[in-house]
C-alpha cells in the first residue's frame, strides 16, 4: 500500500512477510509477529509503534556510546589499560572518553598514543597526567598553546556525504494540488 511500517530495529533490512486486511497490517518473520499496524489508506507515509520507536531510541544510545570508545581503542590502543585503571578507580568513563575524543581531535593518533604510553609507564592512571603529558610535550617542541575551535580530523566530519532524495515526489505533491484547485 505504499506505506512503511515500523519494527524493532533487530528486525530492519531482513526479510519478512507482511500480510494486510482492509483494517490491519501484519509483519512477520518465519511464524511470528514482529509488527502488527493499524492500516493507512494514505500514500508514502511512516507509521510507527512507540514501542519500536523507544527500542530504536535505546539502540542507538547504546551505539553511540560504543562508537567513541572504539574510536579511542582503535586509534589509540594504550587507551585500553588507562580505561581499565579508570573504570577500577571510579573515574568517570563518558567524560574520560569525551576528553580523550576532544584530544585525539586536536593532537592527532600518535601523539596521544605517546602520551598515554608515558603516562601509563608512570603509573599515573589518570586524565590529569595524560594532559600534562601532552601539554609538556608541546612546550618542548616550542608550540603554541590551541587557541579556538579545532576541526575534527575524523574523515566522517570532513567529507560527509549527502545523498539526494528522489525530486519526483515534488511532481507528485504539485499533481495532488493541481488536482484539488480543480474540484
């Protein structure tokens, strides 16, 4: 019916039956249900349960929190051992995480890499020491303290891609006003 219908996020881009009467849409996948809507006789629109909504919300809150972590883990391995000092001392992960993202942000992969490691070598398992690490270095090297915003270098901030939606519809929407000018 050219409609779309919600389900669990576990469930999106796999393959299922959907079945429909004159007042109810069924989802299915195998045997069992994973979505049942009220029928929309409306075109190209979304209808969605609260339920797969909230789990989508808690989906992706989950993955977002992941996704920085892993960041750091990959681009800064000695990262590893600091979070598990960190999470044994208490420490805020998030904003450890947030701080050393902001960080690896402005000073690049190796230099926090080497900054960490020295920290870690220390036996200081803390952010406080990592930043003074990383500030020490600077100094040494005879560079100025950041000042201002600094670009991320992640490449998804730097190119992101846009990807255009089909304009045919605008046509369409015209036809459906056109139409009703007429009546």
């Amino acid at each position: 019916d050219l409609n779309d219908y919600s389900v669990e996020p576990k469930h999106v881009r796999q393959i299922v039956v959907v079945t429909a009467t004159l007042s109810r849409v069924r989802i299915a996948d195998g045997t069992t249900t994973i979505g049942e809507h009220e029928r929309s006789w409306d075109r190209r629109q979304t209808i969605e349960d609260p339920k797969h909504v909230e789990s989508l919300v808690r989906w992706k809150a989950q993955a977002r929190e992941h996704r920085g972590l892993d960041r750091l883990h990959h681009a800064v391995p000695s990262t590893r051992a600091l979070f598990v000092a960190l999470a044994e001392n208490g420490s805020s992960l998030g904003g450890s995480t947030a701080s050393l993202l902001k960080q690896l942000d402005i000073v690049g992969a190796s230099e926090l890499e080497a900054a960490v490691a020295e920290a870690i070598e220390a036996g200081a398992m803390h952010l406080a020491a990592v930043h003074q690490v990383l500030e020490r270095r600077r100094y040494e090297r005879g560079e100025p303290p950041p000042v201002g915003r600094h670009l991320s270098r992640d490449g998804r901030v730097q190119g992101p891609v846009v990807r255009p939606h089909e304009l045919g519809l605008y046509d369409e929407l015209g036809k459906e006003q056109d139409d009703e000018e007429k009546s």
